[in-house]
C-alpha cells in the first residue's frame, strides 16, 4: 500500500503541473481585458494604463508569467485580484464559510436522502414505493437548478412570503433569532441542491445494487441461510459502493468550489459567484486558483477513492 500511495503521489506532480499549464494558458490567451474598465475612463491615460499592466506583469510572456505563478503558488501565494487588488488567497477565505455552508449542507442531506431511498428502491424493484422513488428521482435530477430556484422564490417568497429570496451574507448568529434568520434564508438554496444531488446518487445506488443483486455470490448467501440484512450488509453493499465511492470523490471537490447557478440565483457570495465575477472581470488570478485547488482537489479524492477501493473489497490489489 505505502509503495502504491508514493506511485500515486508521483503521477499527481505531473498531472497537477499538466492541468496548470493548460489553465494557465487558456486563461492566457481567452479574449477579454483586466483593464477594459479603466479604458473608458478619460482621467487614466493609455501611458497610465501601461504602466499598470507592467505592475501587474502582464507585459511579459506567457511562459515567464506562468513559471512566476507557479513558484508563487508552490510557496503558498495564489498573487493578487487585478480588480481589487486584494490577496486571492483571503478573497477565497472570505467566501468558503458560506459555500461550505450551503452546498456542504446539500451534500451531506443528498448523501443521507439517497443511500436509504437508493437501497430501498433497488430492493423492492418494480414495486410501487420503486415507482414513487424513481418518479422522484427524475423529476429531481431532469429540472435544472436553475428552474427549481426560481420556481421556489416565486412560490416561497413571492407568494407565500416564507423565505427571503437573497441571501443575507452579513447575517451574523449573535442570539436565538439571528440563528433562525440564517436557516430560513438557507432552506432554499440548500432544498434545490439536495433535490438535483440526492436525484442522481439515488439513481446510481440502486442500479449499482441491482447489478449485484443476480450475482452468484447473492444467491450463494441466501442458500448457506443468511439474513436479508447480512447478504446486504456484508455482501452486496460493499460491491456496490465501489462505483458509487467513485461518483462521490468526483463530487466532495465541487462543495470546495460552490454551487454556479444556484449561488447566482439566490445572491450568495460564495466561490462560485466570486468564479463567476472574476470570469466576467477577467480577472485571471482569481480564476486561475479557484480552478487549480478545484483540480488538486480532483486528483486528491480520486486518490481517496482508490485507498477505499481496498478497504471495500478485499480483491483490489495494488
């Protein structure tokens, strides 16, 4: 196992090194100006203008500029925002408490919604509670994000007046009712993302568990006259959830990087919207680590998931 993880840990260098470069050179060569804002302002002139590119480096090749990045990033310095002129590194900061806060929450809801509802269906296949649950699912991962924020603000907000429809990012929880005010502007961001998450791991949990059900090794179980609840506890789930393992590292790094559309639906202030405002910023700093720490992010879970391959199932060798 230790020869494994250093053989892992040895591909990921130049993996990770791979993914910046390609990053770093689309966001190099993407249409777009850091300093387009300043362009119709007549007080800056074009001199002062270049003078500012040449503070922010941008008047030297892409390949001096990209190897400063890296070493920059190597010792702990993701540099400065273009437009704010802030450190990336706190402007992340900043923002992952609430990311963390909503689509964490909606992960970890969507994980205990769809393993039960998931087992369930696969067991009672074809049944009327498989129909109900399937039915669910559908809906849940066929509307987008999008559509389901907005229909909830019009119905909860709009309508019923239950909810705020903007998140309140300066909401601090300083007693009994500043608590309550922060989950009630947090139930619906939060309900749209467990809906379309729990929606596909429900699907892939029971088609992975009706996939082991006609195993041999199933029937064999239930013959030597063990329970139900042994075959699938200690037969069938741990082949199951290998698949299912792998779908989940692919997933945790998105709760580090935030929810796109529906921060931008419901005005939440966490990384994806900052992603999004530095996208139409080009402010390319910023973009550049939130989308690097998103693929280490990637490449460390993927490794993760194949250290749980073999605690799962005895038959996985290194």
């Amino acid at each position: 196992m230790q020869q494994y993880l250093i053989k892992r840990l040895l591909i990921s260098i130049p993996t990770l090194l791979a993914i910046s470069l390609v990053i770093f050179t689309v966001l190099a060569l993407a249409p777009g100006d850091p300093l387009g804002e300043f362009a119709s302002n007549p007080a800056i002139t074009a001199e002062v203008r270049e003078n500012i590119r040449k503070s922010l480096g941008l008047d030297q090749p892409i390949q001096v500029r990209y190897f400063k990045w890296l070493w920059a990033f190597i010792r702990g310095d993701l540099g400065y925002s273009f437009t704010s002129r802030s450190p990336v590194l706190n402007l992340i900061l900043q923002r992952l408490p609430t990311t963390l806060w909503i689509v964490g929450s909606a992960y970890v809801v969507g994980l205990i919604i769809a393993f039960p509802l998931g087992i369930i269906s696969a067991l009672k296949r074809y049944s009327f509670t498989d129909q109900i649950i399937t039915t669910f699912a559908f809906l849940g991962f066929s509307l987008p994000p999008f559509f389901t924020g907005i229909l909830f603000i019009i119905i909860f907000s709009v309508q019923l007046k239950w909810f705020p429809f903007i998140y309140n990012s300066t909401l601090k929880i300083t007693d009994w009712s500043s608590f309550i005010a922060v989950i009630q502007q947090s139930i619906m961001p939060i309900t749209v993302l467990v809906l379309y998450q729990s929606a596909i791991l429900m699907r892939f949990i029971r088609s992975s568990i009706l996939e082991q059900l006609n195993q041999e090794y199933v029937r064999t179980a239930i013959a030597k006259g063990l329970s139900s609840f042994a075959v699938l506890k200690n037969h069938i789930l741990p082949n199951a959830m290998i698949p299912v393992i792998t779908l989940i590292a692919l997933d945790i790094p998105a709760i580090f990087t935030g929810a796109l559309v529906t921060e931008q639906v419901f005005r939440i202030p966490g990384i994806g919207a900052l992603l999004i405002e530095s996208i139409y910023r080009s402010d390319t700093p910023v973009v550049m680590a939130i989308t690097f720490i998103y693929g280490i992010l990637i490449v460390l879970f993927n490794l993760i998931a194949d250290i749980l391959y073999g605690i799962l199932d005895p038959r996985v060798r290194y």
